[in-house]
C-alpha cells in the first residue's frame, strides 16, 4: 500500500492524528512481518537442503557399507569351500589303488560338501515319494504307474535346494499319474 495516493489528514483533528498514526504504522507491520516471514522461508530452505544432503551422504554411506557387508559375508563362504577344493585337487592328482578306493574318496567329498552347504542354512528340498508341491518341485514328465499314489513324485533327477526358507532351486521330478490312487 503506497502512501502517496492516501489523502491529507484533517486540520487539527485529534482523531485524525490517530488515524495518520494508525495508517502510518498499518504498512510497517505488514512490511516487517513480511521480512520476517521470507527470513523462515530462506532458514526452512536451507535447512530442508542441509537434510537433503546429509540424507543423500547417509544414503550413500549406507549403500556402501551393504556392499562391504555382501563382499565379506561371500568371502567367508567361499573360505568354507575352499578346503573342499582342496580336496578334490588331491584326488585328482593322486593315483588311486582301486576304483573303490577312489569312489569312497570321492564320497568322503560329497559328505564334506554337503556338510558346508548346511553350516551356510542350505538344506535339500524332500522330493521322492513326497506329494508333488509346485512351490519346491519342477515336473518334467507324468508318468502313468500302479506302484505310486496319484500326484506323487516318483523319481529325483535333480535336488532341490533351499537356503533357510527361500527356494534357491526347485527340484526336477517325475511325477506319478495314478487314477485308481486319486
């Protein structure tokens, strides 16, 4: 409000001399708490962008810190196969007796295996003779037979495998087909 196009004030008129002052003082206030209102703004501003960044450095920080963690967490299941490796070098590179004696080695790895694979939460998925479940067993043929009950598996061609409660891989199954059992 601009004060150049307001009129005079009447002559000496106490109650005009309130009003001038009133009308004189009215567009301070507004004036000043305008300044004061854009002082918040620019202050919320710049304290929004300063949590913006520190969020935006947490998040990166976090980030990383997950990859170390995976990094590290994969080293030291990689350490537990190493001997295994190891194992199967020697093998290989030694001249076995009799074929039986280089099959109880080979076993001997099989077991050390499977005994990694379960101190990493790695368990087999149940498979034959089980019902067929789609959630942890992949059919790959139906098989017409008397000897099973209907929907049961009847053959493993590949274990399955879960780590603790997620599916790392379904098992592939035959699975029987048998009106006389459903």
């Amino acid at each position: 409000m601009e004060l150049d196009h307001e009129l005079p004030p009447a002559e000496n008129s106490d109650e005009s001399a309130a009003q001038q002052s009133a009308a004189t003082a009215a567009p301070a206030e507004p004036q000043s708490d305008l300044e004061r209102l854009r002082a918040e703004c620019a202050a919320y501003l710049d304290r929004a962008a300063r949590i913006q960044a520190e969020f935006e450095n947490y998040r990166k920080r976090n980030a990383k810190a997950q990859q170390e963690y995976r990094d590290y967490a994969l080293a030291d299941a990689l350490k537990t196969l190493l001997p295994i490796l190891d194992s199967l070098d020697k093998a290989l590179g030694t001249k076995a007796a009799s074929r039986e004696d280089f099959h109880a080695g080979i076993e001997l790895i099989a077991k050390q295996f499977h005994d990694v694979l379960s101190g990493l939460g790695v368990q087999p998925v149940p498979a034959e003779g089980k019902p067929f479940d789609p959630s942890i067993h992949q059919a790959i043929q139906m098989v017409d037979t008397d000897a099973a009950e209907d929907n049961h598996v009847l053959e493993e061609l590949q274990r399955g495998y879960k780590l603790k409660d997620r599916l790392l891989r379904p098992a592939m199954v035959r699975v029987a087909r048998n009106p006389k059992h459903g």
